[in-house]
C-alpha cells in the first residue's frame, strides 16, 4: 500500500467565544493535507500549524514515533477536525519539524472512518453516514 493523503479542515474551537465577544474577528482554521496514520494515537501537527491555529499547550508527554525515538512531545487542547461532513475535537501531539500531519486512530475512530487500502482512500466504517455515539 502506498502513502496517500485526505483533505482536512482544522480549526481552533476555542475561537467561537472569542469571536462572539469581538476579541478576534475570524476563528482559525486552515484546510491541509494530512496522511491517515493507524499507528499515531492522535492528531500530529508541526510547530507551525499550531502556532497558526493559536492552539494553547495543554501538557507534554512521552511518545515514541515512527522511527522508534522516543522524546517528549506537546500535546494541544483540543483541535476541530473535520473531514468532509464528519468532525471530532481532540487533541494533537506536536512535532516540531514534522513535515506531514498526521490523522492518527482516535480522530479516525471517532469520525467512524477507516483506510481502504484497495482504493487508497478514507471511507465511512458503516458507509456514508457518520455514525453518531452518544456519551
């Protein structure tokens, strides 16, 4: 199987409030291209893309990436990821010079989608319609 990558759509959804009391004038988003990745727990981002999206640094953990090194990493607030009409708020792991972003397994989970390796693409696990789990 080949490396491909899907549009997404990030954004900060702690800018809604501050949008709504005209502290900023527009929320931060930006639409990339990220890698679909089962094996990162979560959203990956570089130093840059958080800084754009204003994302605050909530904590700092260890965590091993694909290469086998294991350093400690940032980990944002949450971050609005949306990939067509589904989305999810997690939080991302920050890799300072990471040159791809990464769409790891918690978002892809939570956004019901899965890899199909055939057609090198993200489909829905259960079809089209997001699948929506109540908590």
């Amino acid at each position: 199987m080949s490396v491909f990558k899907e549009e997404i759509t990030l954004a900060n959804p702690t800018d809604k409030v501050r949008v709504e009391c005209g502290l900023l004038k527009e929320i931060r988003k930006m639409t990339i291209q990220a890698m679909p990745d089962s094996g990162a727990w979560t959203l990956v981002i570089n130093e840059d893309t958080r800084r754009k999206l204003g994302l605050a640094i909530e904590e700092t953990s260890q965590s091993t990436l694909a290469d086998g090194k294991t350093d400690a990493y940032d980990v944002t607030e949450g971050v609005k990821i949306r990939w067509k009409d589904r989305s999810v708020i997690l939080p991302a792991v920050v890799v300072p010079n990471a040159k791809d972003i990464l769409l790891g397994a918690l978002p892809l989970e939570a956004m019901d989608l899965m890899v199909d390796p055939v057609h090198e693409c993200l489909v829905g696990v259960h079809g089209d319609q997001p699948l929506h789990v109540l908590y």
